[in-house]
C-alpha cells in the first residue's frame, strides 16, 4: 500500500475501531461507513480557464439495529467526541424508529479480490498540470479560429466500511476526465476520455476530434421525422446503456414484476450480438473491490448473446429473495429514490471498425452523443432526447452533410433488438463526480425513431 494511502487507511479504520467499540455496548448490531472525496476541477469557456477549485470532504455514517428498530446518524469529524456524540445519536434514532421485522444484522466478512484502483502519481495532479492540458486544448482550438469550452477533472475517492459482524475493509480509487466542447460559427463537436490516471488521458486526441467535428458540423441541414438507420458512436451507446442498466437490472422491480425483466430470466430480449456484464474489476476501468456492504464485488453476466442471464443485488435485497449479494450496495446516503443498479456496465465489442460500418451504410445518420435525456417508461425503457455534439448524415457509404440536431423517443429494448454491427472497440465513459462506469462500443441500428429537429 502507498503512503499516502497507508496514512489515510490508518486514520479512517481507526475511526471505524472506535464507532464499533462504542456502539457494541449500546446497540444490538453497528456499522459505519466512511466517504473521502477529493475532487478537484478546472473548467473552461470561451478560450480560457473560467474556474479552478479543489474540494475535499469525508463522511462517517453510523447506522446501529437496536430490537429490530434501525437508527442512522452521520458527521464529518474524525475526533472521538464527535464519533462518540454520533453513535449515541444513531441509538437514539433507533427507539423511536419502526420495527423492522425482517432486519437480522449486518453481514459477515468475506474475501475481498485484491484491485488495484488507484494511481499514486493522479493523487498528486497540481493545477498546474490541468492548466497546461486546458491551454493545450484552447491553443489548438485559437489555431482554427475556433472556441474550446469544457473541463478537466481529478476524483480520489476513500471508501471504508466495518460492523459488528467483523467487516473491516478499506479501499481508494482515482479517476481523471477531459471533456471538450469545440464551437464555431453554426457548429459544435464533442469528445472526451476517462482514465485510472491523469497522465494516460489522451487530451491531444480528444481536442483532434472535438475539432473535427466542429469543423463538419457548419452549414447543417435540418431532417424531417421518421425511423433511420443509425451509428451510435461509443458515447452515444454508453448513455443509453446506462439507462438500461438503471431500469432493466433493479432488482426490486424484477422480483416484483415490474422491470423490463420480469419473467423473462433465461429468454432473448436483445440482439444476439450484444453481450452485457456488470465487471468491476475490469483493469481497463476503474477497478473496486468491495461495496457499502463491505461484501465483494464481482462480475456478473447480464446478457449473453441477446439473452437475459442475470441480475444484481446487495446483501439485504439478496436475502429477501434467496440470493446472494454480487457486491451492489449503493452508499448509504444515497437519495431514496436512487436503486441500486449497476456499477460498471461493460458491453462487449464485436468486430466492425467505424470506418466500415460508414461505408456500408446506404442511407443513415451518424450520432456522436446524446443529452438532455428523459424516462417516459420506465419498465418499457422509453426514452427520449437529443443528439449533440456532432450529427452527421450518412448516403452510400460516406457522410454527405451535418444534421441539426435531432430529437428522439425509442425504446431502448427495441433499438437494442435492430443491431447491424458492433464495434471492434469499447471506449469507457463516466460522468462528473461519480465513479460509476459504463465501457461501450459503437454500434450500428437498422432502426431509430426521431420526432424532429431539436428546438435547441
């Protein structure tokens, strides 16, 4: 273990030793759960930086099960006072919270797989570092007459988490972003990379691309409304993923009956070239070990082929419905209207470089990314919103024009179901102050439903 990692480990288990030691004589059962997060951002418009903050905060919560009665208290000071003062503060929740009658305690210790997700060096990113990747990406951006907006981001995120039942695990992550938004007269084009470690971003790329397409997006024309065949580029499939992962694979609504699902374990419900699994211990992503259970987490075949394979869960869901827990369990402070879903969604590349996937279109529209994206069915996984970015249309085999941006309602599942092609590469994607994943390649529809061109 590094050193500073050793000393921030050293300093939170200790916390977590004394709320264990304090609560064993006042409650049946006690857990705590401890948050750092180090995050720091530098964002620009408009050619230059227009802010640079760092922000660092830790957060120890205490949840105590006291005659099956559940109390949760939370503070951000490590001193023993203050984690005495919580404890006792958690207790007394607890008598005059709700019987829970089905609440037994919390789980044992279990093998935990040895990640490696942290970079040492990305620990120590100066803002100066991110000011030089930013200049570069404006330089670039002046050098074609044209404005560079966006951000550059560095996450380190501490996580501890222990109980009376012997649970006692400790683990740190980093992640670095870069996102660019290059503007021009009429047109716009987007791009961005998300690593473990700040010096394996690949800004120049990103900045090439985001020019790129900036660069064809002047003069759009606008589409009428209608179904079209589509390339979903890597981004663009990584949103809508992420929502299918959110909706499809919450396992409350699948055992309830609810969920897009439900009755359909072990049936095809997508194309059979698409491949999904939850795999958090990736090492091309942002590796983690254990959950908010302090339980291990592990890969899980979703889809296989097309076909519904399984589902994830935490340790009390899990027992509720007689499975095991795959390492799902959301932060405890998580908004209540927040399921636990998947993590780190990875869909399987297939063989079909972009390029090829162009050229065998005849008629079509090419979609870097989506935003402004909303649910309108939720079991049925309809959605709607709009390209951005860069929208370009596609006619034997090359692209012809840029498109103005379009709107859409699809459901997912459906889109899912009209693959063409898959590509040969799974970019990862994340989004700003999570550590949550979604690795995706691009893909290629014979069918897409567009309402018509976005208003903005």
């Amino acid at each position: 273990m590094k050193i500073q990692e050793h000393t921030v480990a050293k300093a939170f288990l200790q916390a977590c030793d004394f709320v264990i030691n304090t609560g064993q004589g006042l409650a049946d059962h006690i857990a705590c759960f401890l948050l750092g997060d180090q995050h720091t951002l530098t964002r620009y418009a408009n050619n230059q930086i227009i802010q640079n903050v760092r922000k660092q905060d830790h957060t120890m919560i205490v949840k105590v099960i006291l005659s099956g009665r559940i109390g949760m208290a939370s503070c951000n000071q490590f001193d023993e006072q203050t984690l005495y003062r919580t404890v006792k503060q958690a207790v007394e929740l607890a008598k005059f919270a709700p019987i829970h009658p089905t609440v037994a305690g919390f789980p044992e210790q279990e093998i935990i797989p040895q990640v490696n997700g942290c970079d040492e060096a990305t620990e120590q990113v100066t803002a100066t570092e991110m000011a030089k990747m930013v200049e570069m990406i404006v330089s670039k951006s002046v050098a074609n007459h044209l404005r560079a907006a966006g951000a550059v981001q560095v996450q380190v995120m501490d996580q501890a988490v222990a109980n009376s039942s012997g649970v006692r695990v400790y683990g740190r992550r980093t992640k670095a972003e870069v996102h660019a938004v290059v503007l021009g007269k009429t047109g716009s084009g987007y791009a961005s990379d998300t690593k473990r470690s700040f010096y394996d971003l690949q800004a120049e790329e990103v900045v090439r691309v985001a020019i790129e397409k900036c660069q064809l997006s002047e003069g759009a024309i606008e589409l009428p409304a209608g179904d079209y065949p589509v390339i979903l580029e890597q981004k663009a499939t990584a949103e809508l993923l992420s929502y299918l992962g959110v909706l499809a694979f919450n396992p409350v609504t699948y055992h309830q009956g609810n969920g897009f699902l439900s009755n359909r374990m072990g049936y095809r419900v997508l194309s059979e070239q698409l491949s999904i699994s939850e795999d958090p211990l990736g090492k091309e992503g942002l590796p983690d070990g254990f959950d908010w259970d302090g339980l291990p987490k592990q890969k899980v075949s979703l889809i296989q082929d097309g076909v519904a394979t399984g589902m994830i869960y935490d340790d009390a869901i899990g027992k509720k419905y007689g499975c095991k827990s795959t390492g799902n369990a959301k932060y405890p402070l998580s908004p209540s209207f927040m399921e636990i879903c998947p993590s780190h969604l990875h869909m399987e590349a297939g063989k079909t470089s972009r390029a090829d996937m162009i050229a065998q279109m005849e008629r079509g529209i090419l979609i870097t990314r989506f935003h402004y994206v909303g649910v309108l069915h939720s079991k049925e996984i309809l959605l709607t919103g709009m390209t951005r970015g860069g929208t370009f249309y596609i006619e034997n085999g090359k692209i012809v024009s840029p498109v103005k941006n379009l709107r859409f309602t699809e459901k997912i599942s459906s889109a899912f179901n009209q693959v063409v092609a898959v590509g040969d590469e799974s970019k990862l994607h994340s989004w700003p102050g999570s550590m949550s994943t979604v690795k995706a390649p691009d893909l290629m529809l014979s069918t897409f439903h567009f309402n018509g061109a976005a208003s903005h």
